[in-house]
C-alpha cells in the first residue's frame, strides 16, 4: 500500500502545479523593466542604414517600441491596429526590426503598411535580449525621462490599444507637463 502513496503524492503535486500555471495569462509575462530606465540603443534606420536612432535622441517625450519582423506571423495580426495607432499621432511608434532581412522588412512594410515613426535595425538581437523581449511582437511604452511605463508581450488589439496603451500615453504625456 505505501508504495503507491509516493506515486500517488507525486502525481498530484505534479497536477497542483499545472492547475496552478494554467490559470496564468501567458500574455501577463513579467518584465523586471517596468519602472526602470529603458534599456540605451543606438541602431541604424531601416529605411536609412546610414543615419542611426538612439534612446537619447527620444529623451524627453512619451514614446512606443514596438519590437517586429517579417517573418512572424503574430506581428501580421497586430500591423493593422498599429498603423491605425499611428494615425492617431498621439504618441511617435517606433519599430525594432528583429533579427530580420533588411529587404524582406522593407517589402513588407510596404506591402502591409508602415506604422513606425522609424524603424531601428537589430541584427543580432542584443537590444531585444536588453528588453528583455521573450519573443516577438513585444511592445513598449516609454515615458519622457525614459523609463519603461508598461509592456505587452503577443499582437497588439484595437481593443488593447483603446483599453490600455492610449489612456496610459495621455496619462503620461499629462502627468509629464505637456
């Protein structure tokens, strides 16, 4: 009998920690940048190779990274909510292009729309691994003093946008004295 009590006790804390973990959101994935200063880049331009964008240059307005590529399939789902974002001009979107061909980005953004203010070019994915970026699309706000306000791991929604990144864009765009 007690021989079947060990495998019994440890299949039922192996159910435990499933039940636990499915009730997890896998998009609440934690980010220890919350709060803290913005990881620094300084990257070439998609668009322009020759001209370059760094964290410094966005110090003292409220901004967006969006963290993308051609090649994946959830940053399809998110590119029209995010060139309707862009339209807003409520806050400048920018793009980190990752690990990605530079041609194979720039015929889909053409194709698809570009939403970015401009697009930065991370080859090798060091910037993505400072951010911390799990997988992409990720998203980013930023606040003036470049501080990361809020992320969002998975495609961007309408309903996400309207619900969470504009209301906490005007928050800090307002609390920041503009």
């Amino acid at each position: 009998m007690k021989r079947f009590l060990i495998p019994l006790a440890v299949f039922a804390a192996l159910l435990a920690v499933l039940l636990v973990g499915l009730r997890h959101d896998p998009r609440r994935l934690p980010s220890a940048l919350i709060g803290k200063p913005a990881p620094e880049f300084d990257l070439p331009k998609l668009n322009e190779p020759q001209q370059r964008l760094s964290t410094r240059a966005l110090r003292g307005e409220v901004w967006i990274l969006n963290v993308w590529a051609s090649w994946c399939e959830s940053c399809r789902e998110e590119q029209a909510p995010l060139v309707e974002l862009s339209r807003r001009h409520v806050a400048p979107v920018f793009g980190l292009n990752y690990k990605d061909d530079r041609a194979s980005a720039l015929q889909w953004l053409a194709q698809a729309g570009d939403p970015y203010t401009s697009s930065i070019v991370d080859r090798t994915g060091q910037t993505a691994i400072d951010y911390g970026v799990y997988g992409v699309p990720e998203t980013f706000v930023v606040d003036r003093a470049g501080i990361v306000r809020y992320r969002e791991a998975g495609p961007l929604t309408r309903a996400r946008i309207d619900s969470v990144i504009l209301p906490l864009v005007r928050k800090l765009q307002n609390e920041d004295g503009s």
